[in-house]
C-alpha cells in the first residue's frame, strides 16, 4: 500500500483512488517566458518518478501538467525583444521540452496550455458570479474568498490573521473589492497585451483560475493527487481549491503533494546573488541525467542543497551503477555456460530482497533516497555474486533488476555518448590498417581518441584487446 504526505491533513495517508486502478494527477507547469531553472526540474523530476512508481504498481495514470504561456513575465519578454507573446512563449515551451527529455522526463498524458482553454475560464467565472462566489467590478472580476467557508485548509492560514499580520499578501486596487483578501479571476486588458473577448469587457483571466479549468477539462471535477513545489501551497492552491469546490460543491484533490525547495550552495536561488542556474547551463557541464540522480538523492519533501561537490558526488554514484550494468552484460557476453546452476538460482532467489526493499521505500511516501540505497545495495550484491565462470543466465537477469530498478527512477544505465562494442572494434581495424599503411599519426589519434571514451588498448602477439578502463 502506498502511503502518502499529504499537505491538506499534515500526515501521510494510505492512498486509495478515486476510481480503482486508475490514478488522476495533476502538476503546476511552467510559466515559459525563459528556460527554465534547475528550481522548475525539481517538481519535473519528483512527479516524473511519481507517476512511473504509479505505473510500477499497475495503475494506469492520466497525468496532466500544463504550460502557463500567458502572463506579465512573458508580456514583458515579448515587448523587451519586439515580439508577440505568443511567439516567446512557443520559443520557450519546445526548448523546456529539450530539457525534459535531457533529464529523462516522459511527456504528460496531457500538456495544455491555458491560452487554448479561455472559454472554459470564461465558463467556470461565470459559474462563480451565478453562485454567488465571484462578482465583476469595472472589467475585473473577483472570487469572495471569505464565502468559501473552508478557505485557508491547504495552507493552515486563518483569514483573520492574513488581513491584520500581512498586508504585503494583498492584491492591488483594494479600492475596487468587497474585501481586501478577494483575488483576481479576470483582469481587463492593458494596452500592447493580448487579450480575448468576455462578458466583462476584453482582458485576460488571472492566474489561478487556469489550473482549475484545465485540471476539471482532463481530468474531472475530482482528482486524485494534485503536486508543484511548496511555493504554489499559497495563494495558487488555496485558491484553486476555493474557485473549484465552490463550482463543483465536491472536494477538488484528494491528496495535496509538494516538493521542498532547492537552495544553491546553502543560499536561496535568486538572481541578486548570482547562483541562478538554468538546466541547459548544467547541461554544458553535466549529463542531465546526473542532475536527475542528484535530484532523487533526497527526500522529495526534504529541502535540497544543489553544489558543484555535490553534483561531482552524484556523477561517481551514478557511474557506479553503470558500470556494474557494463560489468554484467560483459560477463553475460563471455559466460561459458547458459543456464542457471541451483546454487544461482538461490542466489538470484535472495536478490528479490533488494526489490521488496526499494518498494517498501516508494511505498512510503515516495522515498526515493532509500530506494536509491537499495540500488546500491543490489550493485554491490551483483558484483560479488556475477563472478568469472557464472552463467549467462544469472549475470542477463541481475542486470535486468538493476535496469528495472533503475528504470522506475527514470535513471538511464547505459553511459550517454559511449561507444558501442561493434564501433570499437570498427576503430581497432582502422587502426590497424592506418598501420600497415605507415600513417602513424592517425593510429595515435585513434588509440588517443578510445582513451578519451575510456577504452584501453593493449597490443599482443594474439592481437589488438581492449578494455574499458
């Protein structure tokens, strides 16, 4: 059984869908006005894994995460380059997509974008004014907050105190509502932003309001497990909760998961201090594979320390785990015999237990540390148990477990960029006619070339043989 934290309740609960079998997931997207920053991968990772730990367990997974491609920043991006924002916005959503494969990251069942659901949103407000929840003033419209009796449940805050303790939370143009804690559900238009026809004169709908509509379109009125970063807690989930259980009179997610913040060198991500990373920069130093292994290193829920020591710490790990999937398939490859003896069959009988352990890790609360460990675990054990004279059958099935494994991670165990054993041999022969040929220096080039992939060659009296280092 799954058990899961759940930021609604402050406790982990077991988790029992909707509809058996069948898992509805929702995740806040990015606003694409830029690439995106390693703080936006790490609520890409975290559900990622989710989701494929879901479809592990056999449940079939309707995932939905969308893009925000109407907002100021983009507006700004747009006027900043003389462009439409549209145009920045489609620029930006295909490189996060590079990204995401980079880090191994699968497509959602469905990628909306909120600017292709506005009737909805115009739908859904008015469905608010008629009930009663939302009233228009001068081209805007505003959710009552205060009449969603259960305001503040996701977040723990009491509307009391958010008025007298924080006035920094309050949106602009007070003067126009009824309350000053009443946000915005449709803003009028601004000269030079896009903006669509509605009953409250042209403008744009607010923030909020999208993730609700695309959430009920994709998903239905109710969904399992709605997730994003701890930042969206309040006010974007406090108020997709009060704008979508006021329409539909049902409870909107059963189960409310966030991940923890990522700092950089012990220090908030900010652009002020310099430590702002994007993913395509870390991808010019590191595979982005490792960003995702460091990534799944911690607690989802943990808070994340992201460093160059770190990520160096990550890239040996990982390399630990690829070679002892090499070092399989090597011995799988020159094995002298085929079939299990029934001592390996014992052997492989106990290498279940480091399976059982990386669910018991998932299962609760997706601790993708401990699930880690268990990998390393599994590592260890089959390089001491794939020993020299064992069969092709044990070595082909420790590496499928260490692969299967791996694989609900999303960790990809092949080396990225290396060369396979058929290339090598290629190069070998060429080698070896540059030569005969007398053409030393593209010998040496060669030779230096496989040392740089890690290919070791040693000349004998049998021949050229060659290694990996």
């Amino acid at each position: 059984m799954i058990r899961i934290y759940n930021t609604l309740t402050k406790k982990k609960e077991d988790f029992v869908p909707l509809e058996e079998g069948k898992v509805r997931m929702y995740v806040c997207g990015p606003t694409v006005y830029n690439f995106i920053h390693i703080g936006n991968a790490r609520p890409m990772i975290v559900f990622d894994t989710v989701r494929r730990y879901m479809e592990h367990k056999g449940y079939e997974v309707n995932f939905v995460s969308n893009f925000t491609d109407v907002d100021d920043k983009i507006i700004k991006k747009a006027n900043e380059e003389g462009v439409s924002a549209e145009q920045i916005s489609k620029r930006y959503i295909e490189e996060c997509k590079k990204d995401m494969e980079g880090m191994n990251i699968r497509p959602a069942t469905t990628h909306p974008l909120a600017t292709q659901e506005i009737d909805g949103m115009i739908d859904m407000i008015s469905d608010l004014i008629g009930k009663g929840y939302a009233y228009a003033v001068n081209g805007t419209v505003y959710f009552r907050t205060r009449k969603f009796e259960e305001y503040g449940k996701l977040s723990h805050k009491n509307l009391d105190d958010l008025q007298a303790g924080n006035r920094s939370l309050l949106v602009s143009g007070e003067q126009e509502k009824e309350d000053p804690l009443d946000f915005v559900l449709w803003k009028p238009k601004k000269e030079g932003e896009p903006f669509w026809v509605s009953p409250w004169g042209e403008g744009r709908p607010g923030w909020h309001i999208e993730c609700s509509v695309m959430s009920k379109k994709y998903l239905g009125e109710q969904i399992d497990i709605h997730g994003g970063g701890e930042d969206l807690v309040f006010p974007h989930h406090e108020n997709e909760i009060a704008q979508s259980e006021a329409c539909s009179g049902s409870v909107f997610s059963r189960y409310w998961m966030h991940n923890a913040f990522l700092n950089i060198d012990n220090k908030k991500m900010s652009k002020s201090l310099g430590n702002f990373f994007t993913v395509r920069e870390i991808s010019e130093k590191y595979d982005l594979q490792i960003l995702r292994f460091f990534m799944l290193n911690a607690h989802y829920r943990s808070p994340l320390n992201f460093s160059g020591e770190l990520m160096e710490a990550s890239k040996n790990a990982l390399e630990r785990i690829q070679t002892a999937v090499d070092n399989l398939k090597f011995a799988a490859d020159h094995a002298e015999t085929q079939e299990l003896t029934a001592e390996e069959q014992a052997v492989l009988k106990e290498a279940g237990r480091f399976e059982a352990q990386f669910d018991e890790a998932m299962d609760d609360d997706f601790n993708t540390a401990d699930a880690i460990a268990a990998v390393f675990d599994l590592v260890k054990y089959a390089n001491t148990h794939a020993k020299e004279g064992g069969s092709k059958a044990l070595a082909l099935a420790l590496c499928k477990k260490l692969q299967d494994l791996c694989g609900i991670l999303g960790i990809i165990t092949e080396k990225q960029g290396e060369l396979l054993d058929g290339e090598i041999e290629g190069l070998i022969e060429e080698r070896q006619a540059a030569r005969k040929a007398k053409d030393f220096a593209r010998a040496d080039e060669i030779r230096n070339l496989l040392l740089k992939k890690g290919i070791v060659l040693e000349d004998t009296r049998e021949g050229v043989k060659w290694k990996r280092a």
